[in-house]
C-alpha cells in the first residue's frame, strides 16, 4: 500500500527539499513514503520545543539516527516555546508553532531550500476545521489547511507542503505496520494539553455519539466546499493598496472600499505580515483604527504586533 498520490509535477523529486520530522508516526510514514517516492535529496528538520525534557531529547536522538540510518542530512533546532509564550502573551500551542516556523525558515536559509513537506492528515484537516468553526472562522478558516501554501517568516518565503491531507490516521497505521516504520508516541498525545488534542480525545466523539455517525467525512466534505467558494472570493477579491515600499496600506483607499471586501483584505494584509492567530476580531481592532479619526490611533495585535495609522497610513510595527 502506499500514503501518496501521484505527487503534482509543481514538487519534483528532482529538486531538494525540508521534511519535517518530529519522529511521530505520521511524519515517520511521510519520510518513508517521500524515499519511496524517489524524492531523494531530503534534509530532515526536527525541532526540540523544550517542553518535555528527556522524552523530547530522546525524540531528537532517534530522529538523528534514522537520518544517519538512512544517509539523509538532519537540522534539530532547539526552541524554548514556554518562556517564548510568556514573553508574547501566546498560547503554549501559538508560541511552539510560530518557533516551529522560525525553525524551519532558518533551515531553509542556511541549506537555500525553498520548500517543506509536513506530515499533516486528513484527522488533523478535521480538527482544525472544528477549531476554526468555534473560533466564528468565515470560508477561509471552514477551508482548514490547504494543500499548498505559502508563508513568509523572517524574510523567507517557504513553500509549505501537505501531501497526506487526504490520508486518514488508520491509513497511517496501516502503512507503518505493513513497512515496518519504525516512530516514537508522544505522550502528551494522549492527555488534554492542546485544544488539538481535546477535540480528539473528547470534541469528536461526543458529537459522533450524538450524530451516531463517524462525523469526519462530513466535516472534510464542508471543509472542500468551503476551499471552493474562497478560492472565488480570493480570485474577485483585488489587490492589497499599498501605499509606497513601507508594507502601509493607503488609508483612504481603504476607507472607500465595502465593509465585507475591506475586512478580507485586511485579514489578507494580517496574515501575510505574519500576525499569528488573527480572525474576525483581530480583523475588527484594525478596521476600527482605520476608520477612526481619533489619535493616536493604534491597537494590539497577536504576537506583540501593533497596527497603527499616521499620515493615511496603516502600518504594523512589533
């Protein structure tokens, strides 16, 4: 059996590329399934969130075995995501996942790679849906992940690769018992430390009891209808109007602009400077300091970010 598709012609083996690696089962089967599919020049990135002490050096060291295993070059990065969180007032699981980025573009600048493969699943697609619908997410967040995409982080521009969105967790397992992959259980896996890990555990099957049905290919199958009328919107929506080189947005350009067009954009601006976490309400605090006349005019952001607006100029600065 195998996890992959036919991978698009856009993600040629031929080319190099980052596979993240935590030593789970999901990215172990990914990796393996990658040197089966002949993408032979890999560099594994795995990286140490300094949150569970041996166990997650002993994760480091078995992924730094299997590489050597295996002939393949290994990155571990090491990050301190509880002191980080503490410091930008994020949650423990915004903190680690914006270090995890942070890793993976320092990877990809030293080693001049521009893309990633990450081990993210069709179980993963459903619990980010539900995260984002209980957020009040609009089509952009009902899409969960994509396929593809793109995020710029410390000035890297790095291609973001999900080959096994479609691929379910029992079809992970079923691949690693049939090869014979070797991986690591986290333990926190199987605790309520995350939001992730609580719709699993305990979301998810309470609404499948009520439905008295397995609830994820309904849930995926809204989440596909939602990626197709956003990808509408997207194709309609226009062009940011920058305002000079600064990264501002012209403020009167803006303000012209109809409330649900406006707000798009500026989740699209928010999302593109790279603010964690933004939404609806996130998208509002900027919207207010663009339409106001007060002064100073400026509000908080995620991550330690500010907006803010002088000389018909919206602008962010941390």
């Amino acid at each position: 059996m195998n996890v992959l598709a036919p991978l698009p012609a856009k993600w040629p083996p031929s080319r190099p590329w980052l596979v993240a690696v935590s030593g789970g089962i999901d990215s172990m089967v990914l990796w393996h399934a990658l040197r089966g599919a002949g993408y032979g020049d890999l560099v594994v990135v795995h990286v140490e969130h300094g949150l569970r002490g041996a166990d997650s050096e002993a994760d480091g060291a078995f992924v730094r075995a299997e590489a050597e295993r295996h002939g393949t070059p290994c990155e571990i990065r090491r990050v301190e995501a509880a002191a980080f969180a503490k410091e930008r007032k994020l949650s423990l699981e915004t903190a680690a996942r914006e270090l995890r980025y942070r890793a993976f573009a320092e990877v990809a600048r030293e080693r001049r790679i521009a893309g990633i493969f990450l081990a993210h699943h069709a179980d993963d697609q459903v619990e980010t849906v539900l995260m984002n619908f209980l957020r009040g997410a609009g089509s952009r967040g009902l899409s969960g992940m994509a396929e593809e995409t793109a995020r710029r982080v410390d000035g890297v521009e790095l291609a973001l690769v999900r080959p096994l969105l479609a691929v379910s967790r029992e079809e992970i397992e079923a691949y690693a018992a049939a090869h014979e992959v070797a991986w690591r259980e986290d333990a926190s896996n199987g605790s309520d430390f995350a939001l992730r890990n609580r719709i699993r555990r305990r979301l998810l099957p309470e609404i499948e009891a009520v439905f008295g049905r397995d609830a994820r290919a309904a849930i995926l199958r809204s989440a596909r209808l939602a990626s197709l009328d956003e990808a509408w919107v997207a194709a309609a929506l226009g062009d940011l109007p920058s305002r000079g080189e600064t990264g501002g947005l012209d403020v009167a350009a803006l303000r012209a602009f109809p409330e649900a067009q406006r707000n798009r954009l500026l989740l699209a601006w928010l999302r593109q400077s790279g603010v964690p976490d933004c939404g609806f309400a996130e998208v509002e605090r900027v919207a207010a300091v663009l339409l106001s006349d007060a002064r100073p005019a400026k509000a908080s952001l995620p991550g330690g970010r500010q907006v803010r607006r002088r000389a018909g100029t919206l602008f962010l600065d941390c």
